[in-house]
C-alpha cells in the first residue's frame, strides 16, 4: 500500500488492537559496521548516509568499524542504498548497546518509513517494540533478535553451518585414514551469543551422533584471532595434540591456525600430523590457507547481500505493506527479492551479478520470520572464485578485527 495509507493503517488497526508490526538486523560475528576506511563515511556513531534524499528514508544500526566481514557487510548494503536512491542514515554503535536503542529511538522520533539493525543483545528488543507501535518496521540482517516485533531477519542458518563443519570434518577423516579410528576434536568457540551459541550447538550436536568422536575442550574466544591464539595456544601446549580443530568464526580459526604454526604443528592436508581445521567464514586471510591444505574447509556466508535483502524486503513493506512479507514455509527465490547486479566502482566489478543467497527458506523462530539463505562450502576447488565476498574485498580490507 502507499507509504501514506500504510502509516494510517498502522495507526487504525494498532488502535483496535488487531495488528502489530514489525523488523530488525543484525550480525553474529561480531562485526558491525563502520568507518575507519572500511565502513564508508562514518565512525563516532555515524555513517552518513548513503542515498541521495529522493526515497524513502531508512535508519541502519550497525556494529563497530573495522575488518573485511564487516566491510562487506556495510559498504554493500550502503551501495545498495545508493542505487535505490534511499535516504539512509547509517549509525554505528560500536557493541554499545544502550547506543543502538538511542539510534532507533531516534529514528522513531524523526519519524522514519524503515529501520535495519544489527541488533546486539535481548536488550534491544524494547527500542524495536517501540518503533512497531510507531507504526516503523524494523527488519534485521545477520543478527535475528528475539522480539516478535520483528518483520524478518535475514542471514544464514548458523546451526546447519556448524552441523556442515562437522560434516567436513568427518569427511576429511574419512579421507584420511577411512574415518574408523577414535578421534579428539578441540572446538574454539565465540561469545555467548545468540550466533556463537547455534554454532557451538550444530557442531557439537552432530559429532555426538558419532561413537569414535570426543569433543575434548571447548574455548571461548571473542571473534578476534589474538584471543583464539592465545586460547589455543595455551590448551594445546598443555595437552595432546588433537585430530581436529572446529573454530566458529573467520577470525577464531584465523587465531587457532596462528597457535598451530607457533608449534609447529601446522601440516596441510594429506600429510601426516595433519590437523583438520572446519570453520564458519572464509575470507581474505582464511582464502590461502584452504588453497594450501592447511584449513579442509569453510562454510561461508552470502554477506554482501544482507543488507540489501533486507532493505529491499523494507522498501517492498513501505510500498505493498504487510502482505510482501515472507512468510514460514516459503521458499524465497532471486525472482521474489530482486537484487539488481550493479557496477561498482570502489571494488572495480559488478556486485551481486550471481544470487549465490538463494533460494532462501522461511521459518518462523523468536516469533518472526527468518529468512535463511544458502550457505557457500569452501574448499580447494573452489577458493578463487569470483563471487566470494573475501574475494571481492580481499586486497584493501583487513580481515581482523
């Protein structure tokens, strides 16, 4: 419906107490968003905005500045923006969480048609009901929330990436020496947040599925590869070497391959004294070290298309209401949330020229609807290609936060 009726609708139907709306975004590796030369035109709690004030306006709250995920992250969600000729104000809140309420609060107060979040903890949720009873929908990228005043999330499914990780890994046991021996699994883990903990959870709950396979230690790190270095540097000096290393993030395994080499203990695969290492994430530094043999595998995410699914979701909202929204049980296609390739200067190539997120499966968790996309499994044979984000922004983006 139009922007103008949709608000007058909101407004009638909240009265009589007969619908409630809603949306947010977010991220789970602890990468936000920002400035700092990765983040585009922003730091200190502003990015700028991206759009050139002939659209609809949409706020964006994101998380910090810095690294290469969050790089791709931000800047594509800025370009698309841009393309769209959205009036966006990008805010970041660098992990603060009383910041992020203050940005949707104000977002609410100047009266915005859309918000797009990357929610940082439970603690925002009460900011995200308000902007529903603001009549403001508020959809969320890689970090779900857990109101069900959210309209949708979008991300991947981070439980079925860490059961993929221990999939990999089994396979590469298999490959090894026939998968029938006994095997000591390490797992460095992230915080415990709403994504570390669905990646702990499908890795582990697979590999109990299987007789010959311990997991031995798990070591909280906190996303940064100097933390998981320092944590698995510590336990591996103090124990027996074991036969695989799941890390749950890019920056965790990036930290757990730097303590192996420190003991040298570092052997690509095929050779004996191997360690198989699985992660969520590639990326720019975690690229060579699959080609090399010395990471199995990564399952990565569509990242550069989080932003825009759920801006463009946002922008159908504002235009068509309630009824554009995805609903549990559907399967989204390119031919339902277009994302138009688009030639960017900054990265010298077209963007979003392959739909590599879809399609997308729609299930209903925390009382909204997530709207999961496809995952990418990274291995030697296909690390180089073209279309993967620590690919696109690999050569001027750092990859550590």
């Amino acid at each position: 419906m139009p922007q103008v009726n949709r608000r007058e609708y909101i407004a009638a139907v909240t009265a009589f107490g007969a619908l409630g709306v809603a949306g947010c975004l977010g991220d789970e590796n602890g990468d936000g968003n920002g400035g700092n030369g990765n983040g585009g035109n922003g730091g200190n709690g502003n990015g700028g905005n991206g759009g050139n004030g002939d659209g609809p306006r949409i706020g964006v709250s994101q998380h910090i500045s810095g690294g290469a995920w969050v790089a791709a992250f931000f800047e594509a969600g800025q370009w698309y923006a841009e393309e769209q000729g959205v009036d966006v104000d990008i805010r970041i809140h660098d992990d603060d969480t009383a910041e992020q309420i203050q940005h949707i609060q104000q977002f609410i107060a100047e009266d915005f048609d859309g918000i797009v979040a990357a929610p940082f903890d439970e603690a925002v949720d009460s900011a995200i009901e308000d902007a529903e009873e603001a009549g403001i929908p508020v959809f969320c990228a890689n970090d779900p929330g857990t109101t069900d005043a959210i309209t949708t999330y979008t991300g991947f499914d981070n439980y079925l990436a860490g059961e993929e990780c221990a999939n990999l890994m089994l396979e590469a046991f298999e490959e090894q020496d026939g998968g029938d021996g006994d095997y000591e699994v390490l797992h460095v883990r992230g915080p415990f947040t709403q994504a570390g903990n669905a990646r702990t959870d499908g890795f582990i709950d697979r590999m109990d599925e299987e007789d010959n396979v311990e997991v031995v230690a798990e070591l909280e790190s906190e996303w940064t590869a100097e933390s998981a270095q320092s944590v698995a540097l510590d336990w591996l000096s103090a124990n027996d070497t074991p036969d695989g290393i799941y890390s749950s993030n890019m920056t965790s395994g990036y930290g757990t391959h730097r303590a192996l080499e420190q003991l040298d203990q570092s052997v690509p695969f095929g050779e004996d004294g191997h360690i198989v290492l699985t992660q969520p994430d590639g990326g720019p530094q975690i690229h060579p070290l699959i080609e090399d043999g010395y990471i199995y595998a990564a399952v990565d995410q569509p990242n550069y298309f989080y932003v825009p699914l759920a801006m463009r979701q946002c922008l159908d909202y504002i235009e068509d209401g309630e009824d554009s929204v995805p609903e549990p049980g559907d399967e989204v296609t390119e031919d339902d949330i277009v994302i138009e390739p688009t030639y960017i200067d900054e990265i010298g190539q077209e963007l979003w020229s392959e739909p590599i997120w879809a399609p997308a499966m729609v299930e209903e968790r925390d009382g909204h609807p997530h709207v999961l996309t496809q995952a990418i499994t990274i291995t030697q044979d296909n690390v180089n290609d073209d279309q993967l984000w620590g690919n696109i922004w690999g050569e001027d983006a750092e990859a550590e936060q």
